[in-house]
C-alpha cells in the first residue's frame, strides 16, 4: 500500500525530485539588477570583432548545464569586449556592462574570460588562461564554483569584521584578505588604515607591502632611487624586517631574496653559504609559492648542487 502510495504520488509530481539550482541568463547587466543575488554578476566575455573564436565558445560554455549549475543563483551575461572601440561600439558594449566597470587597458585579464562581480558591482575573480580555452566545461564550472564559495566565505568573514574595532577589526579584514583566488575586498587598505591608524596590529604594513618596491629600494641604481648600501647593511635589514610578526611568509621570502640577489653580486664563489642558508629558508616558508619553487633553480644555477646536505 505504501509503494502504491509513494508512485501514485511520484507519478502526480508531488515528490519529484528536488532540482539544482542553475544561474539564469541575462542580456544586459540593467536586466539582470533587478533581480541579482549574493552571487552576484558573472560575465562570459569574447573578444567582439578581434577574436573569432571566442565568440562561440562563450556561447558555448555560457549554455553549459555544468557552468550554470556551478555559478549557483549568479546572473550569467554574455558580454562583447572591444580592442579598439568605435563610439558607436563603446555605446553598444556599454549598454550590455551597464553599471559594472570595464577592466582597463593592459590589465590582468585574457579574452575570452569569465568576470565574476559581487552584488555591488566590485570584480572579485577572473576565470582564464588554459582552463577556458582547453578545459571541460566540468572543469570551467568547478573553478566558478571554487571562486564563489571563496567570495562567500570572505564575506563572512567580513561580517566579523563589522562587528570588531581597532586592531581587532585590521587583523580581521587581513584574514580576509588571506582568502586565495580572488581579489581582496573592496577597499581593504584604506578600511586597516582607518581601523588602526598607528599600525599597532602590523596589518597596515602587511598590506601595503611591495616587494618589487622594496627591491628596488635595496637593489636599484642610485639614479632609480637605489639606497646604494653595503652588501652587509642589506642584509642586516632584511633581517630585521623579516623578525616583524607583521609580514607574511610569502613576503618573508622576497627579502630572503633580495639578500641572494645582493650576495651573488658581491660575490657567489664567496658566499655560497650564505646564499645556500637562505635559499633553504626561502622554500622552508612556502615550497610552492612562486619564489618557493626557484629555488631549486638557484641551487643548480647559483650553488652548483642540488641542495641536498651532503
């Protein structure tokens, strides 16, 4: 009688299954406001007029089961990007934009490419490169879905931050900031700034860290704004910069390398050691961070062995 009952009922639809949740398609970003939830906006971008093969390929991975499925409730737009817009193309690409903002010229995005936005408007991912052009459309969702729930979670985190003040609220939104595959949030720096204005947390300068800067600052010419120090006041001050709590060790790792850097100019035969000591320091903090990964190379190039203890 109960299996009667339970096919009657399937057969009725009143216990069909419960469906997953798809993004919707939308022509323009002003169609899409009207209804954009916290997942915001995710913009399947071809080069319009310069690359005509990604035209259907946008279309392609914008129709894709697998592609809505992982953009969750996002409004999926199909948008055209112009390489050398006319006026009459600028109105046309702007009509389909609306209200988000347009990557600028030489910025970090390829085309074709997938442009996620919050709810605000703010661009917080990018899905590119190989996955786009050569990936299944399972991967392409799977990197979608990994950048959502990335944003979801800073966002809560965010929430906490809210709710803190002082160096409370700066090392909150420095968590934050810690979320990998999307951009920080909106305003981060200013937001530390204006939480802890003496920097007592550290996080301000965490966040306003320049490595290339800082590079140049100890290894640039005297022309370039170089400091133009000794070998051993390098180092001694990258030392001590490196003993500040405040500095992550990803960062940690480009003052180790402005030390191997300033050591090989001085002399490599005469301070291997030395090289080899903060060569290993440098893949201790983080073997698969770009500078962590070079470090092999160095031993090779630079030290002549394979920085195995002999």
């Amino acid at each position: 009688m109960k299996k009667t009952l339970y096919l009657l009922l399937l057969a009725a639809g009143l216990l069909a299954p419960l469906t997953v949740q798809a993004a919707q398609q939308y022509k323009t970003q002003a169609e899409a406001a009207a209804s954009v939830t916290d997942d915001g906006y995710i913009l399947v971008v071809y080069g319009k007029g310069w690359d005509r093969f990604s035209e259907p390929l946008c279309r392609k991975i914008i129709a894709a089961p697998e592609v809505q499925q992982a953009a969750g409730s996002a409004a999926l737009i199909l948008t055209p990007f112009y390489q050398y817009a006319s006026e009459d193309e600028k109105t046309a690409q702007k009509e389909v934009w609306g209200n988000l903002v347009e990557p600028l010229a030489h910025s970090m995005e390829t085309y074709p490419c997938l442009l996620m936005y919050d709810k605000e408007g703010y661009l917080y991912g990018r899905v590119q490169g190989a996955v786009v052009l050569r990936g299944t459309m399972e991967e392409i969702g799977a990197e979608i879905k990994a950048k959502l729930e990335a944003k979801h979670k800073q966002e809560e985190i965010m929430k906490r931050a809210e709710a803190a003040s002082g160096e409370e609220k700066a090392r909150i939104i420095a968590e934050a900031c810690t979320i990998e595959g999307i951009e920080w949030p909106n305003n981060a720096r200013n937001m530390v700034k204006e939480a802890d204005p003496s920097d007592s947390s550290g996080m301000v300068r965490r966040l306003h860290f320049d490595g290339w800067g800082l590079a140049q600052k100890y290894c640039g010419s005297d022309k370039d704004g170089g400091l133009q120090l000794s070998t051993a006041e390098t180092v001694k001050a990258m030392e001590k910069m490196m003993e500040d709590p405040a500095y992550t060790n990803e960062q940690k790792q480009v003052m180790h390398a402005i030390i191997i850097g300033t050591l090989r100019r001085a002399d490599q035969a005469a301070n291997k050691t030395q090289i080899r000591h903060h060569a290993n320091e440098m893949k201790r903090l983080n073997a698969e961070s770009n500078l962590g990964v070079t470090v092999d190379q160095i031993f090779k190039l630079w030290i002549n062995d394979d920085g195995k203890k002999k």
